[in-house]
C-alpha cells in the first residue's frame, strides 16, 4: 500500500494523475485556463517556471486575499510557454546540470496529526525546489507515503528509489533499520527531519540527522549555559510538577556548578515571599532556573518575582527556560522581554521579517490555506532543510558534510543546521540557538 507523490503534483493527500493543460492564446499571450483544485504552485510547475514569474505576468495575484477560480484564464510567460513539463520532469528541465533527485519518505496524508504534520513539511520542500530553480539548481522530487503502519519494503524496491541522491525520511523508529541499510547500499544520503531512535547513525556516514536525543541536547545546553552565566548566581524553583520531565536537566545542571564550586540558591513556588527573595542576591546579577516547561507554573514564577521585584528593585533577574516557552510568547511576550529571558532551542520562529511573512503569504497563494500554528512551523522547516541539503549537494555533491565551512545556505529563515560527524558514522546536528528576549524589546538569536 503505497503512494507515489510527484513534485509537480501538489494534492498531496492522495495519488493523482497528471493532467495536460488546457491553454489558449489571447492577444498573443498564452492562457491557462484554471481547472477545480489547480495551484499556483501547481500551475507554475506545469509551465517550467517559478511562482514568481507567474505572479508577475499576473499582478492580480498580488492583491490581499486572491484565489484561484475554476474557469478563470491566467497568463502564462512567454519565455516559458513553449516548454511545458511533463509531471516526472526536473525543476529545471533542459539545464545543463544534472538534476538533483530528492526522494521524500513521510507519512503524507490526512488521517492524523502525523500526516498533515509532514504534509506541510513536504509542501515547504516544494517552495524550497521552486526557489532553487531560480538559482539554476534542478530537483526531480518523488515523494512517498509511508504511515505508521506502511512496510517500507516495497517503496525501497522500486528504480525511482535506488535512483536518489539524498532521501529525507522517515518519521518512525520502525522504518530506520531498513532504510539505513539501503542507503548505504545504494550510496544515498538520508536526512532523518525529526527526532526518532536511530541508533544507526553511530556507524552509518550517509546518514545525517537533524533533532538529538534529550539527554544529548542537556549536554549541550548546560555547557553553554555554564558559559554564558558563568558570573550569574544561579536561582533553581521548585515548582511541586509531578509531571515534569525536565528534572533531569535540572539535576545534571546542579551537578556541574557544584563541579566547579558554584553556588547556587533553592527556592519554591510555594515559599514565603520574604524567604523567596532571600534566595536571590544583591549586587550580582541572578538567573532562574524552573524545573518544569509548563505555563501555569511559569506564569505563576511571573508572579513571585513581580512580588519580589516591587521591593527589591536592585535585584537584577534574567531566566533560563525551555524550548515549549515559545508557545507561549504571545502571552507572555512582555514578561520575557521584563525578565531577559533565554530559550534553547535547534530553531527560532519570527514572525516579524518579511522572509517568513513572504513565505507564509507563498504559502497561503499555492495551497489555499495557512500554515498550522505550531512551533516550529513545519512549511518553513521543510523549506530550510531543502535549501540547506540540496544546495549543499549541490555544491559539494556527494563530499557534503555540512560541517563547518561547507554549508551552501547561510541563512535561514527559522531552522540553522551545523553538523559534526559521530566517529566514524553519521553527521549529527549540533547547532543550538539561545533565542534572547532582551528588556529594550527586542529578541536576539544567539549561535552556537
């Protein structure tokens, strides 16, 4: 039970059969006459051209709030006219440089979270391929659904499969033996997007993975935690969450300040406020630490140091909290600026520059509908993480690493990737973020 997606085909929630354009010509110019479900994305495609190009033979588009419409004619470039492409072309079809084949390896459908999760990731590797064109890069995309319950088998016995150079998949632990072992067979080079166990990665070089293990993002957390606060006096809260999960980060900070002699204070949601503000001192400056990521407790610490603030204003607070805070900065956007608050974090979602307004607005033209409001966005992941891998293969081919002094993509909009290799296995992400509310109102991203 398998689906094979094309590039070109952007109804992505099922198999569809490529269809020929029904096109006119008006005044001299080629007309495309829009059909039910056709994109602007799609259309683009279908012509050999960028959504670019067709936006600006077409300027309507450009207005607040345009849509397609079944029956409506559209003009179609004349530089591009003449080359239409078939739905197994490459982006780029007659370049002289050979196409880069990406397969696409996810859960593609709409029956959970799952699906419509990696649906839009693989929508934002589109843009990033359409994008590319523009720069001369060519992609020939086949993209694959493998759900939960899929056998991988069959997909990886097919000659489009074997014929990749770079495979982006899977989403389950269940898919990596099998995959890993066919990448290295067939010399591809596999992406693995989100956190799953791979242990595969320690001996296999193809493989590069994006999100680590908890236990390995601690590691690199507390390290250049204890680097940036190294003349800060650490203040850890209680906050009485028996669900909380982040005790081991805590625990393990504790133990390395204690390694370097250290102080530090302990204090609890539920203490007094006079011994509350006893634990904080005077004339240094104070980081907290909380030991859960959860927002009623957060909003709750607001509410402790806002007590403790109105009487000791010399006391100087920043906090140190988790990547989840993001999900709550439109609520608490004020206090995170108030307390100069640091987030870890592999990405940063700023809704503010006119890159993500562009590629939500891109987004919004070629699909008929918003990216889900998550962090991070997924659209926008799947767009860095093409531009990163595609044109670093194409840069270096089969010699890309992504370590440092080989990335081809410099700068990206949400989701930054450094790599290093593990021994003499995979490549492992290891770019972290400390995204920086600082008290003049503005947010900074600090790399590491």
């Amino acid at each position: 039970m398998r689906h094979l997606l094309r590039y070109l085909l952007l109804a992505a929630l099922a198999t569809f059969a490529a269809e020929s354009a029904l096109a006119q010509t008006q005044g001299g110019r080629e007309m495309h006459k829009v059909k039910k479900k056709e994109t602007i994305f799609g259309i683009a495609r279908q012509y050999g051209i960028t959504v670019q190009e067709l936006i600006a033979a077409n300027p309507e588009m450009n207005k607040p709030g345009y849509e397609l419409k079944k029956d409506d004619f559209i003009v179609i470039p004349k530089a591009a006219a003449t080359s239409q492409q078939s739905a197994v072309a490459p982006v780029a079809a007659g370049s002289a440089r050979k196409a880069i084949r990406l397969g696409v390896m996810l859960p593609l459908h709409d029956v959970n979270g799952d699906g419509l999760r990696m649906l839009e990731y693989y929508r934002g590797v589109l843009m990033a391929c359409d994008s590319l064109r523009r720069l001369g890069i060519s992609v020939d995309v086949h993209a694959w659904n493998t759900p939960d319950n899929a056998d991988i088998a069959p997909v990886l016995s097919e000659k489009a499969a074997r014929q990749c150079d770079l495979i982006i998949g899977p989403l389950y632990s269940k898919q990596m033996a099998q995959l890993s072992e066919f990448v290295a067979a067939n010399d591809i080079r596999l992406v693995i997007p989100f956190s799953i166990n791979a242990p595969q990665v320690s001996t296999n070089p193809n493989i590069f993975q994006v999100y680590q293990s908890p236990a390995s993002l601690n590691e690199s957390v507390i390290t250049q935690f204890l680097s940036r606060f190294r003349d800060y006096h650490p203040v850890f809260i209680d906050c009485n969450d028996s669900t909380s999960q982040k005790g081991s980060f805590t625990f393990a900070l504790r133990r390395q300040l204690e390694a370097g002699g250290i102080e530090y204070g302990i204090t609890n949601l539920k203490s007094s406020d006079a011994m509350f503000a006893r634990t904080f001192m005077h004339g240094k400056p104070n980081v907290v630490i909380l030991n859960t990521g959860r927002s009623p407790e957060l909003i709750a610490a607001f509410a402790k140091l806002n007590t403790m603030k109105a009487t000791a204003r010399d006391v100087q607070v920043s906090m140190f909290g988790y990547t989840e805070w993001m999900l709550y900065t439109k609520a608490q956007q004020d206090n995170f600026y108030k307390y100069d608050v640091y987030i870890p974090a592999y990405f940063h979602y700023n809704p503010l520059t006119s890159r993500t307004i562009r590629l939500q607005q891109l987004y919004r033209r070629n699909f008929h509908q918003d990216m889900m409001n998550a962090q991070p966005r997924f659209a926008i992941t799947g767009f860095d993480h093409a531009m990163y891998f595609l044109q670093g293969y194409n840069a270096y081919g089969k010699h890309f690493t992504g370590e440092a002094g080989q990335t081809a993509y410099g700068n990206p909009v949400q989701t930054p990737l450094r790599f290093e290799r593990d021994g003499n296995g995979g490549l492992r992400n290891r770019q972290l973020l400390f995204v920086h509310y600082l008290p003049e109102q503005r947010v900074e991203t600090i790399a590491f």
